[in-house]
C-alpha cells in the first residue's frame, strides 16, 4: 500500500496541468534528455548519495527524488536544446505579459501566460509537490541573457537562482509567483547551462562512467561505452509514451530508474569478464608467438574498430563475417598456439570472403575465439 507522500507524488504526475505525456520531441532532443539523465545519474552515484529515485517524464521531463520509496526532496528538470543565440527572458517567462495587435490587423492578440511558459510549468510543478521540498531546474545546453543584479547576465553562470536576477525582472515574477496555490521562492527555480556535448552526446557520457568506473571498477573501465548503451536502452524505454500509471509501484516501475537498480546494472557488469582485458591477453599471446609486429598492429586497429561497430549496433550477429567465423570456431576451437588458430581461421574465412583484408578477417576469428571462451565460464 502506498504512503501518503506516494500518494501525493502519483496526484501530482497526473495533475492534469502539468502531466507529461512524452513523444513531444524530435529525436535529437529524446537522445539530449537520455544522455544528460545518465550523465546525472553517474553524478548521484560518484557522490554516492543514500538513494535517489529518477522519474521520467512525470510533472515535467525529469525528476529526482532523494529516496525511492519515502523521498523528502525533490529536483524538477525541464531540458530544452537550442542551436542558436541564448534564451530570453521572454521565451523563459512569457514576461512581461503584453497584448499585441495580429499582424495586418487592429485585433488583439491574447498573450502566452506566465503558466504556460517553460518556467512556469516548471513553478506549477513544484506547487502539485506540496509538502515535498523541491527545487525548478531549466536546463538547456546554453545560458539566458536575463540580466542579474550584478550587472552580468544569467548565461555567465552554470547555475543561476531566480533571486540573482535583476531587481526588474523579479518585480515581474514575484506577482506571477504569488497567484498560484502556493507561492514558490525564487531561490528555488534555476536556470542551468550544462557541459554535455550537443553533437556527440554519446562520446561525453562515455567518458563520465569511464572516469567512474575506473574508481567503482576499475577493471570494467573498458567497458564504459557498452555500459553506457545499456543504461540508454533502460532509460529509453521508460521514458516512451505510455499510459497515467494506476499506482505509485506502477510509475516507478514504467518510467522510474532508481539507485537499486543502477547498482544491479553496475554488479552485472563487474560480473561480466572485460572483453578488452582479453582482446590484450589474446594480442600479447600473438606477439609472443611470433607474429610480425606490422601485422599485429593492423589486428589491433581492426579489432578496435569492430569492437566499438558491435556496441553501437548492439547487434551480437549482425555480420556475415561473424556467421562464417562462428561457424568455424565450432569446429576448430582455440588451443594453446593462438597464431596458428587466428592464422588457420582467416584463411578459411577468405575462402567466403575474398576481397576482405587480412587484418579484418583475423580480427573477426579473434572476437568469435573469445566469445567461445567466454561462453564456456
């Protein structure tokens, strides 16, 4: 049975004037919401916070709890990218509220209100969380031009509070603020300009857990990037459309990711040996039998690239040159001369493959080698 605070938190992901529904973006901004949910993710687990419940597209895009089941604080995210220019205090606000006439006409046009603005869905959001304490976060990949009270501009800081904005533009919020249920302290709303990479998302977050990893398991570290799709894939999942959950285990459970279950996903993967650490062992065992160091550094560039082709496809036999090495592999298993497996191999496999190069075919004979090892642990 769920608590009252539970309780509070499902009315308030389902209030109808903040209720996120999902699927309201192009993709580029989808994989932006992902990517820095995993970036923040990392950030809570380097801190190594108690607990902490995120929650996808409830009340706004993202939402931190500090507790999974009885959270007493709340962290409210509303991500947007923007390609050019920094964002206005207009397009933050609606402020200052004007009426303005239709273009080739005397008619009036009725002006956005302040509620329905980006801060302030964010500000009505806080209001449903009521008796949680919780903070509004706007956050996009650049900064707001708002003016703050000590001359510069919002955009010179990572993170700017509301109460450090300039005395005109909190006259203009402060009234809109106090119209609602409960009225929400600016030094609880925040403009913040993050770090994470607009057009290579992927390779940033990559390297976040590979400086985690290297202090929570060192060694995995080689596995960052893997680690990092798998986490993508979670949170994708539950951050698709779907139907008002009917619980609070039912939110959690469809569009939550909580600390347990990042420490499942980081246990998995101690659990799993590191491929690269055998992708080195296997090298150093070529070497030592005598292959030419040309050929050697050929297989290690090869090797590299098809090992990170695998994580990005996610696709174990998505190759023929696989098919055809796994096929040989059964049967003609690796023995104690790795040369003369990877060697009898790549001649096998260049009877499918002609035109293939030498390095290719090996580097595939390798990969399938280590897999069967493995598959026999």
């Amino acid at each position: 049975m769920s608590n009252p605070t539970q309780q509070n938190i499902l009315g308030a992901c389902l209030a109808p004037s903040v209720y996120e529904k999902g699927g309201g973006y192009g993709q580029k901004g989808v994989d932006f919401q992902r990517y820095w949910a995993i970036s923040r993710i990392i950030e809570l687990a380097t801190a190594d916070e108690p607990d902490f419940l995120i929650l996808f597209e409830s009340l706004q895009d993202i939402v931190e709890f500090d507790h999974a089941q009885a959270p007493t604080n709340a962290k409210i995210y509303q991500l947007k990218m923007k390609d050019t220019g920094e964002w206005t205090w207009k397009a933050l606000t609606a402020l200052p509220i004007q009426s303005r006439k239709k273009r080739n006409s005397d008619e009036l046009k009725t002006p956005k209100a302040f509620v329905e603005s980006p801060v302030g869905k964010i500000v009505c959001s806080l209001v449903e969380l009521d008796p949680l304490t919780a903070e509004g976060h706007f956050v996009s990949n650049v900064g707001s031009n708002a003016g703050l009270e000590n001359g510069s501009t919002a955009g010179t800081l990572r993170v700017c509070r509301f109460s450090e904005l300039s005395q005109e533009l909190r006259d203009q919020i402060v009234p809109e603020l106090q119209k609602l249920r409960k009225t929400v302290s600016l030094d609880d709303i925040h403009i913040d300009k993050t770090d994470l990479s607009l057009e290579d998302p992927d390779t940033h977050v990559t390297g976040k857990i590979h400086n985690y990893l290297q202090i929570a398991a060192p060694r995995h570290a080689g596995q960052a990037r893997s680690f990092s799709d798998s986490l993508f894939a979670v949170l994708s999942k539950r951050g698709r459309r779907t139907d008002p959950p009917k619980d609070f285990g039912e939110l959690v459970r469809t569009r939550g990711f909580s600390k347990s279950e990042f420490k499942e996903a980081l246990d998995a993967l101690k659990s799993r040996p590191d491929e690269q650490a055998l992708i080195t062992t296997w090298l150093a065992y070529l070497q030592d039998d005598g292959m030419p160091l040309t050929q050697l550094t050929k297989l290690q560039i090869r090797l590299a690239r098809l090992v990170e082709e695998r994580l990005k496809t996610g696709k174990p036999d998505s190759s023929p040159y696989e098919s055809a090495a796994k096929d040989w592999i059964a049967s003609n298993p690796p023995d104690d001369n790795i040369l003369e497996f990877v060697l009898n191999g790549a001649r096998a496999l260049a009877a499918h493959f002609p035109t293939a190069s030498q390095d290719h075919l090996q580097a595939e004979i390798v990969l399938e080698g280590i897999h069967q090892c493995l598959s026999q642990i």
